[in-house]
C-alpha cells in the first residue's frame, strides 16, 4: 500500500524552487524566447490543421479495431495517425454483452453493500484548481467486473498494442517491458441520465510543478530544456521509469503509457464525454511557455504542488481550440490517450443516457510499476483502497468482492501475487 511508494522530497519553499529552476532552465535553452516562438509556431499550424479537420467533419480521434489488433491488421495509416495524434478508440476490445453485463453487476455490488447509504463525498483534491461539475466517480476499486476486464487477454492485447508506440530501449538501457502487463486499480464513472454538468477543464496529469522541479523529469524533457526541442520524442521511455512526483492525492506512482477507460454505456460526443488536444508534443509548449517573460518568476503558468496541471486560456489560449471529443462509443469499446496529452471532460444538460466508464490505463512492467502493483494487490486482499487515492476503503467487508482465487494467472501477475513476478 502507500507506505511502499517512492516520492520525491517537497521543497521546504517552493517559490523559491520554482525562481532557481526557471533561471536553470532558462540559461540551459540560451534564447528561451526565440525557441518558444518556434514551438509556438509549429504549435499553431497544428491546431489549425486539427480545427479545420473538424470543421470539414473529418474524424480528429484514431479510430482501431480490435479485431485487427489481435490479427496483427492495424493499418500503417492509423498507426501513424495514433503516434501523430496520441489518442485512439478501440472498438470492440470486448463484446457489447459482456461490458453490458458488467454494467449491471456492478449496479448490484454498489446497491447490495448500501453504497448510496454509506458513500460520503471526500474532496481528495485530484481535480483542485479546475473546473468540475458534481462527482460522479465512485472510489470502488475490487468489483468483478473490474477485476475481469483488467485481467482479460483482449485487454492485454490492447495495451500490448498501445505500449508498442513507445521506445522501450533508449539511452543504452531498456526501461520497460511493453509485451508485459502490471495493474494500475482505478475507479469507475457512473453519471445518470438527466445529469446537468459542467465537465471538466483542460489539464493534464502525472505530474504537475514536478515537470520543472524534478531532475528525473529535466532528463525526460532533457531536448526541450536543452533548446533541441525538435529532437524530443514523446514516445521515448527514457528516464520515465524513474520519476517520483511529491506526495498528493494528484500523485501518480506507475508509469502509464496510455490513460484509458472502458466504456459500460453507450456515449455520444455532446454528451460531457472526453475532449483532448490531439497534439502529442504539446508539452513542449506547456514547458517553455512557463518559462516566459509574461509569467512571474514564481509561477509556472497555475501549476501548483497537489493540483492536476491547469491549461488555461491566460497562459495556452492557443492550444485550446484543439480541443475535440471522443467519436461516438458503445459498451466495450476502450478509449486511450498518452500521458501528456491535454485533456478535459465536457459539459452536458439533460444527458441522454447513462454516461459509465471503467478507468483502466495501461501501465508495462518495469521496477516502478511492479512495486505499486506488489502495494496494490496487498490493498486488494485486505479490501482496501490503492495507495495513490484516498483511504476510503468502502469494500473491506463487501459481500461479492473477489479474492485471489477468483483472479487468472494473468490477473494475480499484474498484482504483484504471482509468486516471483
């Protein structure tokens, strides 16, 4: 559980942390602002490429199919849509019927253990400094279906997929393993129909101020702070694995390559669904824009120790028109974006139907990841909820909660239970 996860050390004050690294920063790149008003550039032939796409109803999000994943028929054209892109729907990664039935299981396992009766909203600060409309994600974690769709072989053929856009190797050293599975246990989404909601803002997680702060982050970004910001490559490892953002509720302690969830209804794009900015190297932008004259010594655009990194219509009203929706997605079909990628939840009125998801990232096996999963499936046994979200901890006694010996091989591995894993 937490007490097994690696974080790095808090500034003692952080104002201060922030001005020395941005002076770091700053003389590292040499001309900041000419190399910003380059990136700056390229950012915006971007958007207007993806603006007018949409404009045209041209398709912005990648759309696969699952049966050419598990054929191994994924058009070149798409492939290189998806690492142009970082996002992508996967139809079909299981069958209507089954996401379906886990649906109504889990409306059984919340309403057999009094959910309703008992659940009391904890502010954990996840979405702090953003804009959000009523919580409607619930902080289960161990039902079966869940479990199931974890460990299930089509969605280890997905992420496998997923984790193939990335460079395992880099740097002279292999730092994850992408044909290898370790699990990430998140909640689920359960919105009702004829919810009113203002959605979400833009952000992006898995570090915050730490993508300034940390050195293990100036490596992964070590072309961008070097000035080389056209040699940076989203899709390279390197140094990943070894970021330890600071203690929060924001934290993440696994190495996702993919943010992911499963969709348990039936979802259309103007229903508060996902938005992203379809720009992989976007973080780029966000980075050097910090780095400005307009933004005080301080201050890195928002960002703050503890919240999701704000994108803002101060500091990135370039980026934001890019903002574009999910297609149109039925039980079983996933939904995956990189981790850098810009994202938001958009604002619904008298939603149509029901709006479920199950939050499953893909997370490869490296140290790091195994060391969460190990915590994890100890939180698994006792019930209890995953050290990187607050301790709830609603299903110690819930009655149809699975235990070791219900999961596959497959699924014990992921948690660390698999003996030597």
């Amino acid at each position: 559980m937490s007490s097994s996860v690696v974080t790095s050390d808090v500034p003692a004050d952080f104002p201060e942390a922030i001005r020395a690294a941005k002076a770091r920063l700053r003389e590292q790149i040499g001309d900041y602002q000419a190399v910003f008003a380059e990136v700056e550039t390229a950012m915006q032939a971007q958007v207007d490429a993806i603006v007018a796409a949409r404009s045209a109803g041209e398709p912005i999000w990648p759309v696969v199919q699952f049966a050419d994943i598990e054929a191994g028929t994924v058009p070149e054209e798409t492939r290189i849509r998806i690492r142009e892109r970082g996002c992508a729907v996967v139809k079909g990664t299981f069958p209507r019927a089954q996401a379906e039935d886990w649906d109504a299981h889990l409306v059984k396992y919340l309403d057999n253990n009094n959910f309703d009766d008992v659940y009391q909203y904890v502010d954990d600060g996840v979405f702090g400094g953003l804009a959000a409309g009523k919580p409607s994600i619930f902080p289960i974690y161990w039902s079966r279906p869940q479990m199931e769709a974890r460990e299930d072989e089509r969605m280890v053929a997905t992420r496998r997929f997923l984790n193939g856009f990335w460079k395992a190797e880099s740097e002279g050293r292999v730092w994850f393993d992408a044909s290898r599975d370790t699990a990430y246990p998140d909640r689920v989404r359960r919105r009702a129909p004829h919810t009113n909601s203002a959605g979400l803002s833009a952000h992006t997680d898995s570090g915050s101020v730490e993508r300034w702060l940390l050195p293990a982050y100036h490596k992964v970004f070590r072309h961008v702070f070097s000035g080389r910001w056209r040699d940076y490559d989203a899709w390279d490892g390197a140094y990943r694995t070894e970021v330890n953002e600071f203690p929060s509720t924001v934290m993440c302690s696994a190495f996702r390559t993919f943010q992911g969830w499963t969709a348990l209804s039936d979802m259309h794009p103007e229903d508060g669904v996902l938005h992203v900015v379809p720009i992989v190297e976007a973080m780029v932008y966000m980075l050097l824009r910090a780095l400005q004259d307009d933004v005080d010594d301080d201050d890195l655009c928002g960002a703050a120790n503890g919240q999701s990194l704000p994108i803002t219509a101060r500091y990135h009203s370039l980026l934001l028109p890019a903002l574009s929706p999910i297609p149109a997605v039925e039980p079983g079909d996933t939904v995956w974006w990189h981790g850098d990628v810009i994202h938001s939840v958009g604002p619904v009125a008298d939603q149509r139907g029901w709006g479920n998801v199950m939050y499953i990232p893909a997370t490869p096996w490296c140290e790091k990841n195994l060391a969460y999963a190990k915590a994890c499936g100890e939180a698994f046994l006792a019930g209890v909820s995953p050290g990187d979200f607050a301790a709830e901890d609603y299903e110690v006694t819930w009655a149809e909660r699975p235990s070791s010996a219900d999961l596959s091989d497959i699924g014990r591995e992921q948690l660390g239970l698999a003996g030597d894993a």
